[in-house]
C-alpha cells in the first residue's frame, strides 16, 4: 500500500509540476494531507510550499479552499496553476459581481479546484452561504504565521478561519504553511486555527547558498552603492523602513544609471502591480520597496537582498533576506546598520501598537534583532538557533565567520 501511495505520489509529481523528486520535507507533508491528517508546515522561502497542497488535492475529492494574505500573491498561484492545465481561481475585491458570481457558480459545479480567497472573505455572507454549498474537503492556510500574535504579520482577519469552518456541514482538513515561525509562534498557530493534534514538519532553516553580512556604516548611500556595484546586471532587493526612505534610496540609484522601481503601500494598486510584474519578469534590475513587498514574490534569480535597515524583527528579516537565491545559487544578504535604525524601529512600533502588552513584546523582538546586528559571532548560526535549530560550527559564509577567519590575530597565530 505505502509502494502505491509513493508510486503514485512520484507519478502526480512529475505529471503536473514536471519534478523528479521531492524536495526535504515535501514528501512526508503531502503524506499526512493524502492521509486526512492536520498538518503545519515550516518550511524555508524557496522550499516549494505551495505544492505540499496542491498535489494532494489533486488526488482527493472536492476544492481546496486557499487562504492567502496577497491578492498578487492569490493571482499568481492561481496562473501558475492554470498554465499547468489545473482549474483554478481567485476571488479579490477587482472583480464585478457578474464575475465574482461565475467563480462561484463554476466552484459548486466543479469546474474549480483550487478556489484563493484572503481571510477578509470568510467573514462575508454571501461568501459563507456559497461555501455551506461547496463541497470543500481541504481548508491550506498559506502564510500561516499572520494567525499569531506573536507572528510578524499578524493579519487579525485570520481569526476568522476557525468559526468560518464551523459553519461548514462537514468539517474540511485544515492544513497551514509558514516560512518563518519560532516554537512559540507554532503554537499558537496550532491553537489559534483549532489543530492542537496536527503534526507539526520543520525542514531545516538553513539557506547554505546565502552569504550573510551586517555592516555597521553611518553613510548608508555609499555602502549600498559600493555593494550593489558588485551586483551590476544581478537582479536585486532592497527593503527601507519607510515609505520616504524608499522614494529617497529609488532616486539615489536612478541618478546612479540603475534600473530601479519603488514598491510601498502608498502607491496605487496599479503601480504596485506593474512594478511588481516589471521586476518579476527582468525589466528593471532592482526593486526598492517597504515590507509590503514580500510574501510571494515568485523570483528565482535573485542574486542580493539589502536591508537598507534593520528590520523591526528577526522572522520579518530572514523571510525577506530569504527571497535572495531560490535557484540555490550563491547570493548576498547585506544588512546596513547604524544606531538610527532603533529609534525608526522603537517609533515604528510605539505609533502601530496601542495595546502595551503587544507592543512589549514587539520590543523583546526589537531586542533580539539588535542583538543580530551587534553579535560578533557567525550570523548563521545566531539565525538557526533563533528558530531553534541546533548549530554547532561556525558556517564560514557569513561576514563575521569571514572578518574572524580573516584577523590578523589569527594569521599572526596561524590558525
């Protein structure tokens, strides 16, 4: 019976998404859904997460119903799937109500398999007497960490998930996928989305392809030209705190001879679309952008991630460090850091969060990722063991493994 499953597991694999293998950690959760078993699944940006749902659906009755925090992120998944010959779709709020009925409509008469919906349209009472109809048999809750709290995208509106699928006449599996989640984060999720019996897969966190480096430079505009002059030609990402930062970073390298676009929350949807798909498809080399660009961006050659500064956390910053390189080639994650970056962070953090007891802890995640910035020991295993995997050696493709490995002490002594 397990030959079969195996067999037929391979056979799906390379049939519609053209792999000779799985990648780590895939195989075993596509087990657990294919056996009707809960499931929350950690695993890198890069890791191919989104198939860990899509291929077990294909094997089971009914639609799977994706919760996913980005309409770009809903749209292109659900292409993606399209081009392969599987029928999917996407609701978002740029749909007429002709059109937005014909998704349903074709959904109940299983003309839809894979139907992408943000937390938002749970709450939606049209939406939830069209899914009391659906035969919905599997809930893939994608970008899983917004449930918690103690996530770093907490989306409220995935509070939503657990009394949506109350309302459902039969209960669907629900299983939930994240990049980037501490122990205490998982937790929660489990808790939070009613699956305290799930099993629980981590793949491993490392990014061996990754080099990591923090310089600490008060002329941040001619650090960030020198290491990108390095990258000419490469394609590239650079996060700013700021909406303002962005424009200024973005002229900078324009005046420079740069193909550069802007990326933040202040721009109209269209603009933040055509940039986004200029950028995707290797028109312009760089984007400049705040954390609103992010979750996926679907690019494999990405050869350099900048942080033109600091993160307010350590989860937002391997998940964005971590669009670099998902070809598995060598590429650079720099982090330019001056003390200024704590005020923008403690400002940032005092003008979002109201509620004190949140906002402390949005501190204590300041504090770790401070102490990122100042450690003089290998950044790699510092990140690992943020996430609670063991790390023992130094990995030797950091910037502080290299700065050590390049002392004069050490020459002086030979080792």
């Amino acid at each position: 019976m397990k030959n079969n499953l195996n067999s037929t597991l391979h056979n799906t694999l390379r049939h519609y998404f053209g792999y000779e293998q799985f990648r780590q950690g895939q195989e075993e959760i596509i087990t657990e859904i294919i056996s009707n078993r809960p499931v929350l699944a950690v695993l890198p940006t890069g890791a191919g997460k989104s198939l860990c749902f899509q291929l077990p659906s294909l094997l089971m009755e009914g639609i799977t119903l994706v919760i996913s925090p980005l309409i770009s992120l809903m749209k292109d998944q659900a292409e993606a799937l399209r081009e392969r010959g599987i029928s999917a779709a996407y609701l978002d709020s740029s749909l007429n109500s002709n059109e937005y009925g014909k998704i349903l409509y074709d959904t109940l008469n299983g003309r839809v398999k894979f139907l992408y919906v943000a937390p938002e349209r749970l709450a939606n009472p049209q939406f939830i007497a069209f899914a009391k109809r659906a035969k919905i048999t599997l809930v893939a809750v994608d970008e899983a960490h917004c449930v918690s709290q103690w996530g770093h995208s907490f989306r409220r509106d995935y509070y939503n998930i657990p009394s949506f699928i109350a309302l459902l006449p039969q209960r669907p599996l629900v299983a939930a996928f994240t990049a980037t989640a501490t122990e205490e984060v998982r937790r929660d999720i489990l808790e939070r989305l009613n699956i305290a019996g799930a099993k629980v897969v981590v793949s491993g966190f490392d990014r061996p392809n990754l080099h990591f480096k923090v310089q600490r430079t008060a002329d941040k505009e001619r650090a960030l030209l020198d290491f990108i002059g390095k990258h000419k030609g490469e394609s590239g990402i650079i996060y700013c705190a700021t909406r303002n930062k962005v424009e200024l970073v973005t002229q900078l390298l324009i005046k420079q001879g740069y193909l550069a676009l802007r990326y933040h929350a202040g721009l109209t949807p269209e603009e933040r679309r055509t940039n986004q798909e200029y950028f995707v498809r290797g028109k312009v080399q760089i984007m400049v952008a705040t954390n609103a660009f992010g979750m996926g961006i679907d690019k494999a050659d990405v050869r350099f991630v900048a942080h033109y500064n600091m993160p307010k956390d350590v989860e937002s910053y391997y998940q964005e460090a971590g669009r670099a390189g998902r070809d598995g080639k060598a590429s650079e994650c720099i982090l330019l850091y001056d003390k200024s970056d704590i005020a923008i962070n403690t400002y940032l953090i005092g003008h979002d969060q109201p509620d004190l007891e949140w906002k402390d802890r949005e501190l204590e995640l300041l504090d770790k990722m401070i102490t990122y910035c100042n450690t003089s020991g290998c950044l790699r295993k510092y990140l690992l063991e943020y996430f609670g995997e063991q790390y023992i050696n130094r990995c030797n493709n950091c910037g502080n493994c290299a700065q050590t490995q390049n002392a004069t002490w050490r020459r002086f002594l030979k080792l």
